[in-house]
C-alpha cells in the first residue's frame, strides 16, 4: 500500500489532507492511505487570536479526517531520512516510532520570531490558543491591580500586519478597562521602520493612519528596543528604546514578523523566513516526492507575486500539494499551483476594518463594511467543514483557482457572500 504523510494540522495541513482525500476518490485510488502526523489534531485558528470576544480559537479536525478516511497520529516529527523517505516521530507518550512515506507534505506552519529569551518572560506572543487566552486573562485582571503608571499602557513591538490589528483592537479593549477606573488607556506602536504598515505599500497608508488616531494608538517609527525589564515596584514593565526613553506599560506585545517551522532545513536550502522554496506543483527543489505547503513554502502565486505566509494562501497550497501527493502516486501529472487573486482584509478594531485588492493594494472598503467581509473570514470562511458532512468538505477541497476579478467585481462577489451569509460551520 502506497502511502502519504502529511506533517502538520494548521491550515495548509487540513487542506493537504482533504485535497489528497478528494484525489484518491477522483482518480479511483482507494488503496493509496493518507495520514496526518501532528502534536495535536487541534486546529488553531490564528487570525482568531486577536480578538477580545472570541470564545473559539482551535477546532479538533480528528473527526473530520476521520470522515474522509484519513489517518491522524498525535506526535513532533523531529526527523527526515529523505533517502529512505522515513519521518522519525516522538508520539505524546514519549515512544518514537518510525512512519514511512512515499509522498510528503511538509505543512508544519510558523511562528512568530521569538524576542530575546531574557525578554520572553515579559512579553505576550499571539501564536496559539493558550497564548490568546493568558493574554485575555492578564487584561481582564488589570483593574484588580494595584494602580501604576503603566496599568492600562500597551505596547506592541512590529507593525507589521500582526501588529497592526492588535494594536487597533486594544485601543478599545484596554479603553473598556481603564474607563471602569476613571483612567486612561495608553496604545504605544512600535516599529524599526518609518510607516506602521510599511510592507502592505503606500495606497492603505491613509486608512491605516487614520485607525490608529481612530483607536488611540500612538506610532514610534524607526524605534528600537534596546530591553525589556520588570520593574520592581510595580506590575509594569519597562521597555527602553534606543534612544534612551522608557515607557512603562503592564502589557507588552510581541509581534515582529514569522519564521517557518525549521523541520525545513532538514530538506533543503530556506530562505531568510525559513520557507523552502518549490516549483510549480509545490515539490521541494531537489525532492521528487516531498512537496511543501502553506508557511513553509515560498510558491509563485502569479507572475512576479509569492505566496506570503498566511492563511488565504496556505488553504489552496494545501488543497493543491494534497492532490499531487496522490496524483503523483497514481502515475498521473501534478497540477500547477496558482492563486491569481489576492485580497488584505485587516481587522482595525473600533475603527472598523481594511479591504484592499489586488498586489498594489487598492483600497476597496474601509469602516465598517471593510469590518464585516473580516468578520465573514475569521468568523466562518476559515472554519473547517462539520465531520457530519465529509461530502461538503471534498468539494470544498478543489484546487481550482479562484479566477482574478477587478476591484469593482470583487466587491458586488463580496455584497452577495455576505448578503446570503450563513452562520459558522464549525464551533
């Protein structure tokens, strides 16, 4: 029996899984096993983490697989013999094992670049459900505090996307905390560069500008952070830049760009991210049978364009490395990955939202509308199918293309979406 072995249940995990398992029905290959190899059949659903009133944050998909007959094994792969083509696993209760492939998926995702391990005690850093969930109970806990000139200051280190929709949204959230109070809430941006946005180009500029004046969120550009220390008089924290000035706050947030998963450096030559770069069918260069997906892979979207490392592009590299791991098992020609359409949708907090089109970024929406199309995404678009219909989810594993539309189409696809919206498919 020909097997394969898809590394890793985030996003671009699933949907190998899924795309495989709709490839097997398609070309008649029943004989060929698909299993996933994971810590934890846990999906987190990280453009989640952000939010203040989300109460889902991971999805068990092992039911889900289980509907469409795919394996799941609960263990860290901590090696690759590409030769022999055998991952070396440590299961969760400590035993290693070998698993044998004849295709890979790599699909084991990223995480956010760590601080300095000195600072790592006194900073948050969003990259799973217990995160989000420590930080939500250390805001929720501030007013119990003793009273301190940083009690209901923020700062958040990378303005990046990440960073942007966290800031915005703790603009009100610790404003909700501190009024209770009779104080004020402070939001310090922080970030090396000169623009908070500054790799989403200059068209979003003016909307992002004016959510963080929006929200209360001061920017310090070209700020660098020289150490972060607790002070031992109070609950705070003290962030001392470069320049010398120090702002004490009782929340620090860490986000400052993502790394892949380094399992990849055991297959072959990683970019500066981390990522493996892949041809057009997603098969690593210099591996015939192990293809990479989502975070850990750099693919060409279209001419000029990469895949970044997020969820709108991890979910159609996962549908399309699927398929191919069992295409090229059935002797059958791998698919060529592309994804002509490119949309940014940021949460902005009480200031609403972003939607932009397109790689240059043109402003479609922005406010409340902008609000709801992220709503849609993050409340139900990015939520697995229900185990109770493994149907809808192999249809919903097709790695046809979405077709690229003008900025005016997008929006009348947008209206109709949400105007027939339905409630989330998975809790």
């Amino acid at each position: 029996m020909k097997r394969v072995l898809i590394i890793g249940s985030g996003f671009a995990g699933l949907w190998a899984a899924l795309g495989a398992a709709r490839a097997r029905r398609d070309l008649g290959a029943p004989s060929i096993a698909i299993d996933v190899v994971a810590p934890t059949s846990m999906l987190c659903l990280k453009p989640r983490l952000y939010q203040r009133h989300e109460p889902v944050f991971e999805v068990d998909i092992a039911p889900l697989l289980a509907a469409v007959n795919v394996g799941f094994v609960a263990g860290t792969v901590e090696a690759l013999d590409t030769a022999r083509h055998v991952a070396s696993l440590r299961t969760t209760t400590g035993a290693v094992a070998d698993a044998p492939y004849d295709t890979l998926v790599l699909a084991t995702g990223s995480h956010t670049t760590p601080p300095p391990h000195a600072w790592r005690p006194h900073v948050h850093v969003l990259d799973s459900a217990a995160e989000a969930f420590h930080l939500r109970r250390h805001l929720t806990a501030l007013p119990q505090r003793a009273p301190s000139a940083g009690r209901y200051t923020a700062v958040v280190i990378g303005a990046g996307f990440t960073g942007l929709e966290i800031a915005t949204e703790l603009g009100g959230w610790l404003r909700e905390l501190a009024v209770g109070g009779g104080e004020n809430a402070r939001i310090v941006l922080l970030d090396r560069t000169a623009t908070a946005g500054a790799t989403l180009g200059t068209k979003p500029q003016a909307a992002i500008a004016d959510a963080l004046a929006q929200t209360g969120v001061t920017f310090r550009p070209k700020a660098l952070v020289r150490t972060i220390t607790a002070d031992d008089r109070s609950a705070d924290m003290r962030v001392e830049l470069e320049d010398g000035s120090t702002i004490a706050a009782a929340t620090v947030v860490w986000a400052t760009g993502m790394q892949a998963n380094p399992l990849g450096r055991a297959v072959g030559a990683v970019g500066p991210d981390g990522r493996l770069s892949v041809d057009a069918a997603l098969r690593v260069h210099g591996h015939a049978a192990i293809l990479a997906a989502g975070d850990m892979a750099r693919a060409s979207t279209a001419p000029g364009h990469d895949s970044l490392m997020s969820c709108q592009h991890a979910m159609p590299m996962g549908r399309t490395a699927g398929h191919n791991a069992v295409r090229l098992l059935a002797g059958v020609e791998p698919i060529a990955y592309a994804q002509p359409r490119y949309v940014t949708c940021m949460d902005l907090g009480d200031a609403g939202g972003l939607v932009t089109h397109g790689w240059d970024r043109t402003v479609v929406w922005t406010g409340a509308e902008a609000k709801s199309v992220k709503q849609a995404i993050n409340g139900w678009l990015i939520a697995p199918p229900p185990a109770s219909q493994p149907e809808l989810a192999l249809q919903l594993a097709d790695p046809t293309p979405m077709p690229a539309v003008d900025p005016d189409q997008m929006a009348a696809q947008w209206r109709t979406l949400l105007a027939g919206r339905q409630p989330p498919v998975a809790a």
